[in-house]
C-alpha cells in the first residue's frame, strides 16, 4: 500500500510524502502505481519549473519513497501558485484514492 500525506500550515498545502508500493499490478504495469506518481511528480515539477520554487526533494524508487516540502521562505505569489498546485495533485490523489483504497492510503495533516 502506498501512504500519501499532504502537509498544511495555516490552511496551505506545503508539502507532500508517499511511501510503499500499490501493489495493484506486477512491478512495471501497476497503473494505480503510475497515475498516482505521475500526479505527483507532476505537480513537483510544476513546482519547481513554472513557480520557480526550489523545493525540498528527495526519492528513492526502490522504497517507493517521494518526499517534497516548500521551503519556508517564498513571495506571496509562489506560495499562492504552489498552494493550487499542491491543492491540484490532492484533487488527483484523492480520485484515485476513492477507486483504489485498498492501495493507497490518504491523510492531510
């Protein structure tokens, strides 16, 4: 099972962590696996190339390990733009989430 958690402070989203694996399908043609990173990742590199932010990242495909936090220090527009970014993956993940709960877990914190 994957344990996807999205991080708030103040009513903002700021971060995210996954953790596992769905396990939904053999390795290589899981499609649970692969639409949620590609949400994920996707919104980490909107992140990162459209808002500019430089942020805290770090995986390790071999754990299923995804871990991105914005940092503290941002202007008012890129906190905005990464909050409806990071709003937009949790959008996706809950979908999926609400097809595939036996494989994925979801938390806001």
């Amino acid at each position: 099972m994957v344990k996807v958690k999205f991080s708030t402070v103040d009513g903002k989203f700021v971060g995210v962590e996954c953790s596992g694996h769905c396990e939904y399908g053999d390795e290589g043609e899981d499609i649970v696996c692969a639409a949620l990173s590609s949400v994920i990742q996707t919104a980490v590199l909107g992140i990162m190339h459209i808002v500019g932010v430089n942020i805290a990242y770090e995986t390790d495909p071999k754990d299923g390990y995804l871990y991105a936090m914005l940092p503290k220090s941002m202007s008012k527009s890129q906190e905005h733009d990464a909050d409806v970014i990071l709003r937009t993956a949790y959008l996706g993940a809950s979908d999926l989430y609400e097809n595939f709960s036996d494989y994925i877990s979801l938390e806001v914190e």
